[in-house]
C-alpha cells in the first residue's frame, strides 16, 4: 500500500497486524476494483469523487446511471463505476446504482 499511495493508514497497518487474512482480502478486493477494464484507473478515480449512485458530478458531468445513453457509455462500462461505487461507498448504493441502471439500460 505504501508503494501504491506514498503511506500506510492507521486503519490498514492494524488490519495487517490484528487480522493479516481480512487484509489481504481486502487488498485483493480493491486491486479487482481498479484495474483496468471496460473503465481506465483514471475514469475510475474520477468516479471517486463523486456520489455516483445518486446525483450528478457537480463539476464533471453527468452521471453514467442517469445519463448514460446520451453519452455513448456502455453498460460494461456503468457495471464497472458501479463497482468503484460499492468499493468506497458500500453494498446501498451499489445496490440503487444497479437498480436505476436496470431501468434505464435495458
């Protein structure tokens, strides 16, 4: 990790030292989330920034979810977001952002 964002935080070096299995978990988790696929690591980081399952990007755009058709994305591509979504915002908004991707991308 130290390799990968310039530091180790507080919560990881615990979780390697209380409960090496779930880090490593998790670290495998967060490696299949960001590589790259239907989406680049950058595309991917741009979604970081946002509540992508909810509202549009303020200052980037539109959401995939909600104006994806109009954009040329693909629903690969929406999947993958939503992905990034689930890693940094938890299992409800995956859920909703793959709900209202279900109503509009048949």
């Amino acid at each position: 990790m130290e390799k990968k964002i310039g530091k180790v935080p507080k919560f990881f070096k615990e979780l390697t030292e209380k409960d090496p299995a779930m880090y490593e978990l998790v670290m495998k988790f967060e490696e299949h989330i960001w590589d790259e696929g239907a989406l680049s690591r950058k595309d991917k980081e741009v979604n970081r920034h946002c509540d992508c399952s909810r509202t549009p990007r303020s200052a980037r755009g539109p959401c995939p979810v909600g104006r994806s058709g109009n954009l040329g994305v693909t629903k690969d591509e929406v999947e993958e977001a939503l992905r990034v979504t689930f890693l940094l915002s938890g299992m409800p908004a995956y859920v909703y952002g793959k709900a209202q991707l279900d109503e509009v991308m048949k």
